[in-house]
C-alpha cells in the first residue's frame, strides 16, 4: 500500500488537471517543489485515454496515482509528492480565481 500525503490534498485530481489544461500550452506557471526545486507540470492524455500530469524526469500522476507519495509507475514507483502539493496548492489558488 502506498503512503497517502499528509495533511490530505484540497483539489481533486479532475480539479488540478483542469486547472493546468485551461492554461496556454497547458502547462502550469513555474512553480516550487517541497524541496526547493523549480518545476513546471503539463496536462497530458496517454495512447491509452487516461490523462494524467506530466512531471519532470518521465514521472507521472494518473488519477489513481492523485494523493499519494508515490506512483503506481516500476517496482516501487517514483515520488511525486514534492511536486503533488505545489500543484494542489496552485490550483485551488487559481481555481478560486478563475470561478
């Protein structure tokens, strides 16, 4: 089982991919890992239907993957919490402005 984010995120998966899809390009602005580092996320659809953000370094967050620290991707899964709580951060800001 993997560990959820803790405290929980705000935004629903839908909500924060939305939010980044509206932008141009569909891509947040720069925004700032947990650690420090700045990132950018896309909203992306894989050959298969499900759309998912895109990360850097080839990471992922499906839906199913939203809340976690990690993702459902290889043996153990890469982490994506750093960047999951600056997006659900960003886009309950943005979303609350937007409507």
């Amino acid at each position: 089982m993997r560990p959820r984010i803790s405290p929980p995120l705000y935004c629903s998966f839908e909500r924060a991919y939305d939010a980044i899809a509206a932008q141009p390009s569909g891509r947040t602005p720069p925004l700032v890992t947990t650690g420090g580092t700045a990132f950018t996320a896309e909203a992306k659809v894989a050959r298969d239907g499900r759309r998912f953000i895109s990360l850097p370094h080839a990471n992922r967050i499906y839906e199913s993957d939203w809340g976690h620290t990690t993702n459902g991707m290889g043996k153990d899964g890469q982490r994506i919490g750093h960047y999951s709580v600056p997006i659900d951060d960003w886009a309950r800001r943005c979303v609350a402005v937007v409507g």
